[in-house]
C-alpha cells in the first residue's frame, strides 16, 4: 500500500489514482481499516478516483486514535491537503460517519458531498460492550460480530469479519468507541449544505434504521437508501446494492 505523512506520522492508503479531479474518500468505523471497504474498492474503482485510508493507529498507519470525533475531523482536514483532491466526497461508515458529519459542519474545503453509512447524528455506546472489549475481548468478538451482522449473513462472512475484529488492538476499539459515546450533532444537521446520500440496513442493531431515518429527516435534501437483509456492515454484507445506491448518487452529481 503507498503512504503519506499526516500530522507527522505515516499513513497508509489506498489509492485508485484515476485521472480525475473528483474522488471518493471512505473512513472506517470503529476499530476498522481499509480492509472494511474491500468491496468498494474491487466494484467502484472505475466509477471515481477512490481513496481509502487506515485512521491513526488502526491498520498499517502509524500514531494513536484520536481521543474525539472532534480530533478525528481535524484530522480528516490535514489529510486531504496531502491527498490533494479538489472536489470529493466524503463516504463514513458508524464511526467514519459521524467523523464525516464533524468535518461538514466545520466546512471542509472541496467537500462536495457525503455517504453516511451505518450511522447517526448521536453514537452511543452499550456499556455491555465496553466490558466485553475490556474484560474478555476474545471470547466478545465473534459476538461483537454477531451485532454488527444481518441473521441473514453467512457464517463465512461472519468468520472474516470477526478474523478483522481480532486483529485490532482492544486498547484502539475502546478508544474509538469513547470517542464514539462523546459525539452528537443531533441539533446541528439543518446545517449541512451538501448532497447527502444516508445508507442503512435495514437488521442493523447498533445503529439502527431510525438513526438513518433521523439523518435523512433532518439534513436538508438527503435521501435514505435501505439496503434489505443487511446489519451494521452493509458494505460487506450486501455489496453489489450498496455500490449500485453510491453509483447512482455520484452519478446525479454530474447531472
């Protein structure tokens, strides 16, 4: 994977380098990596120049997570000056939307649109999973999974996803997930002034679809797309529909 430096420590990336001066910049949730968007960057490659970062201190990038979605922002702001992309949209899932909505809200030049996937305006926290990540991290992930996934979802998938899970550091979830329970913007969204396309599963138990429904109310313009028999991670469970809805969202920007 190439790397740049970013507030002094490296960051590892994907990069599609599509000679075009818009691009598609995804972050990962809580705890994740590039890997998250394994199917987007395979089925969306030819649409926009895709960008795909590993946050501070999860996967192959240097540095520690943010200890706030405010401080993740701000990072998001010194990344893209290096990336160097004029106009691009900002794609966040759970955690890497609510960093998304933060850096609307401060106005990030060139921002020209956001995907909010799997998340909300207000991301609270289950103490039940604190303890799990805390006390007994190993035996908690594949039932961490088991929330984040549809019924649907094959045992497969399930088993890739928790192999992701165990490969993070608990002290990175727990800090991402604190970072997580201190944001909220619930009263903030009629400010938001770019396109906004709001993904959700519709079996999505850690952000369910009334968060969704909220976003797409409450942002002015922004449409909810339901992506049916999917959980928390859309994007992997149901690849093909969530590439179809991004697709057809940037292609309505060009329109």
């Amino acid at each position: 994977m190439p790397e740049i430096t970013v507030q002094g420590q490296v960051v590892q990336i994907q990069d599609s380098v599509k000679a075009s001066r818009r691009g598609i910049v995804f972050l990962h949730g809580a705890g994740g990596s590039h890997h998250t968007f394994r199917d987007q960057w395979a089925g969306l490659k030819g649409v926009v120049r895709l960008v795909i970062p590993d946050l501070p201190g999860h996967g192959r990038s240097g540095g520690t997570p943010p200890e706030s979605v405010d401080a993740y922002a701000a990072w998001v702001v010194e990344f893209m000056k290096e990336i160097g992309l004029d106009r691009f949209i900002l794609a966040g899932h759970s955690m890497g939307g609510a960093i998304a909505l933060q850096a609307a809200l401060g106005g990030l030049k060139g921002l020209e649109a956001l995907v909010l996937l799997g998340t909300g305006a207000r991301l609270r926290i289950s103490p039940v999973i604190f303890e799990g990540i805390g006390g007994r991290f190993p035996e908690f992930a594949p039932e961490l999974v088991g929330w984040m996934t549809s019924a649907a979802s094959s045992d497969l998938l399930r088993e890739d996803i928790t192999n992701d899970v165990l490969s993070t550091r608990p002290a990175t979830f727990l800090a991402d997930f604190h970072a997580c329970n201190g944001f909220d913007v619930m009263n903030r969204l009629g400010a938001i002034r770019v396109p906004t396309l709001v993904v959700n599963g519709d079996d999505d138990r850690l952000t369910p679809l009334k968060y969704g429904e909220y976003l797409a109310a409450n942002i002015p313009g922004a449409v909810l797309k339901i992506i049916h028999g999917a959980g928390h991670l859309a994007m992997l469970e149901k690849p093909t529909e969530v590439n179809a809805v991004i697709t057809s969202f940037v292609h309505s920007l060009e329109g």
